[in-house]
C-alpha cells in the first residue's frame, strides 16, 4: 500500500508544481502600479497613484517602507548613478526625489509635460539601455470617463529636459513598455485599443519606426476580459502583460500574435507586472481596488496588494536605471546644458 501512496502523492505534487504559484507579498493598498526591480539592491518599488505614495519593499527582509508626495505618483525608477535618487512622474511633472536610509525624502520638479493638457497626468515609464526616459500620460479620467486623446508618449534626456521629444500622440492613455533582447524593438501599449503595438527600435539614435500591431486582444475575447496595461518582456522575447478589468496576467508571443499563457490573479483590476528576485525568475503583480464597489472589495479582499508569481519556467532581464541626474541638485541637465 505505502509505495502506491507515495507514487500518487508524487505524482499529485507534480501537478501542482508544473503550474504556477501565485503568493501575496505586499498587503493592499488602494492602486498598486508600476512595480520596478532593483537589482543592486534586491528592492522591489512600486507606487500607490492616487495616494502619492512611493513604496519600497526589501525582498531579503520581507519589509516595506512607504513615502508620500504631494499628487499623483507614477511610475517611480532609480537612477544610474545612485539607486537612492528616484526618477518619478508627479501629476504632469518628472521629479527626483531622494530616498535615503532613514527614509526622509526631498523632492525637486525637474520638467512639466503636456502645458496644453492640464488636467493630464503621467501614467507609466520606462528607462531605455541608454538611461534615456520614456515616460507618457493619459487625460482626466472619472466616474464620467476618461478625456480622450490628451495622452502623449515623451522621451525626456538632458539635453531635451526642457522640451522633452514627443514619441507617440495622441493616446488615450499611456501605458506598458518594453525592449526586447536584442534591443532593436520596442513594444508599448495604448490601454484602450487593446493591442501592444511593435516598433523597430535604434538603442543608438534612441529613434522608433514601422509600427505594427503584435498583439490584439480582441482576437482573444472568448478567453480574456478587460484591457491591456502595464507591461514586460522575459529573456525569451515574450511579452507578459496585466488585464485590467480581467484578473489575469498573459504571456504572449509577439512575433507570432499568439496567446500562450493566461495566470489567474485574485484581484480582477491588475495594474502591471515586472521580473525580480535574486534570480529575476518571480514575476512581481500589483493590483488595484480602487475602482471596485464595496461588494466587489469584499468579494475581492486581495485587491490592491502585490503578489508574486512563481514556476513561470522563465526569467527576466535587468531594468534599465535612468540617467539622468548624479545627485538631486546636479544642475546641469536643461538649458544650461543645451
Ligand atoms: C498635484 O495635483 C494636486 C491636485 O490638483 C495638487 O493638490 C498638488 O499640489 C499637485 N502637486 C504638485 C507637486 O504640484
Ligand atoms: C541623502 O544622501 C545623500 C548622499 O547619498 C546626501 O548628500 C544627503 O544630504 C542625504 N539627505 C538627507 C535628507 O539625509
Ligand atoms: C481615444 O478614445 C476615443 C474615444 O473612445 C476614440 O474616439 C479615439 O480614437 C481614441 N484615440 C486613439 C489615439 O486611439
Ligand atoms: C487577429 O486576427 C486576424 C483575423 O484572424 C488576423 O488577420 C490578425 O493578424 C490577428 N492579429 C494579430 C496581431 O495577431
């Protein structure tokens, strides 16, 4: 009898280990998005939007630190020169904030974005291998909707700092990106049009062309609910994306348009995914409640929080730091430079 246990035991363990594990990692908060993975520091950032908040998580430690800025915080990536200098995106402006141990912050405006959209704000960016940022926005969005067609995609380097260069305009709202591995592709996401188009990419000239879509999730809408939103890609070129409104995080295969893998969150409003840990294998999901009823946030206790998923038999690469500043007041970005 105990053999034949055992093999069936084994066998059911198989099972459960061949499919992925999704475990919580930080509590709820309100609007978890723009998860960053600091390798240096094993550190996972994210942000909490609404609430201005920045957060830092120690992987070793299993703790969590908290900031707070005055506006609408997104998206939060540290600097080339020093992992405590913080490059953010606060209502329409790219700040720097500093981050030290004791977790005091200082805060300085670097450029404002979209003058002639007011009520726009940043929504999700990304730094290129060059340290160059891409940051975009979206219009005012209520309980009436969103305002169309205010977001822009910029890049924002030194010398552009005081006119960052319009990349993608007009979007609805701005959102996942990605390089792949050879760098000559960039992949991004316009929320409301529910693909993930594709750009040939010069890492040199920091230029994008020939747009095609590589992804369009209505080809899928017997399978998938919601909409496309933050974004990253693993070591072997697939995408992996965050369903808005649709619980879930989806691997898919860009070259090819296909669907590879759907992995169930417990929270319906997933904001975006990023690779961390020592081994850059965990894909790191935050989660979002605050736009659920009171019954939903009952039914969906988890939403908000960032989980961890393992066994996804695939890793990521590195983010890129940005480069912009070598402390919080080096003056030379902007005009005086250009
Ligand atoms: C961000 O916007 C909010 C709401 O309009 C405002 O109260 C806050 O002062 C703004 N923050 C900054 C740094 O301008
Ligand atoms: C933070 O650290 C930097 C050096 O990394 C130092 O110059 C600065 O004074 C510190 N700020 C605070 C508020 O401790
Ligand atoms: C933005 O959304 C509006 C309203 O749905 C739509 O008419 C418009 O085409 C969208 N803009 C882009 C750039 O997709
Ligand atoms: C979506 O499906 C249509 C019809 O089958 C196909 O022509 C198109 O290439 C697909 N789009 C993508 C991005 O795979």
């Amino acid at each position: 009898m105990k053999p034949k246990v055992f093999v069936i035991l084994s066998i059911i363990c198989r099972f459960a280990a061949a499919g992925p594990g999704v475990y919580l990692l930080v509590d709820p908060v309100d609007h978890s998005e723009c998860p960053t993975w600091d390798w240096r520091n094993n550190l996972l950032y994210f942000v909490n939007i609404h609430a201005g908040e920045i957060y830092r998580y120690h992987y070793d430690t299993e703790e969590a630190e908290v900031i707070k800025l005055n506006g609408e915080v997104a998206p939060v990536i540290p600097s080339k020169s020093d992992p405590n200098l913080l490059i953010a995106g606060l209502n329409r402006s790219v700040v720097a904030v500093e981050w030290n141990q004791t977790s005091s912050s200082d805060t300085r405006i670097l450029t404002t974005l979209s003058s002639q959209f007011p009520t726009s704000r940043v929504n999700d960016g990304k730094a290129d291998k060059q340290g160059r940022l891409w940051i975009g926005t979206m219009g005012h969005e209520d309980s009436s909707g969103l305002t169309p067609n205010q977001g822009v995609l910029y890049q924002v380097t030194c010398p552009t700092l005081n006119s960052p260069l319009v990349e993608i305009a007009p979007v609805n709202i701005s959102n996942g990106m990605a390089w792949n591995k050879a760098n000559d592709k960039l992949y991004y996401i316009d929320t409301p049009t529910r693909q993930v188009v594709e750009y040939a990419y010069d890492d040199k000239s920091g230029t994008i062309s020939n747009k095609r879509v590589a992804f369009d999730m209505r080809n899928y809408s017997d399978r998938l609910a919601g909409n496309p939103d933050g974004m990253t890609i693993d070591e072997d070129d697939n995408l992996w994306m965050a369903l808005y409104g649709g619980g879930a995080v989806i691997k898919v295969n860009p070259t090819t348009g296909q669907l590879l893998q759907i992995v169930a969150i417990p929270a319906e409003d997933v904001t975006s995914v990023m690779w961390g840990g020592p081994n850059l294998d965990v894909l790191f999901v935050t989660t979002s409640r605050y736009s659920l009823s009171e019954e939903d946030r009952k039914k969906q206790p988890a939403a908000g929080a960032v989980f961890g998923v393992v066994g996804l038999y695939t890793r990521g690469m590195r983010m890129n730091a940005v480069d912009l500043l070598e402390s919080i007041d080096d003056q030379s970005c902007g005009s005086t430079r250009s």
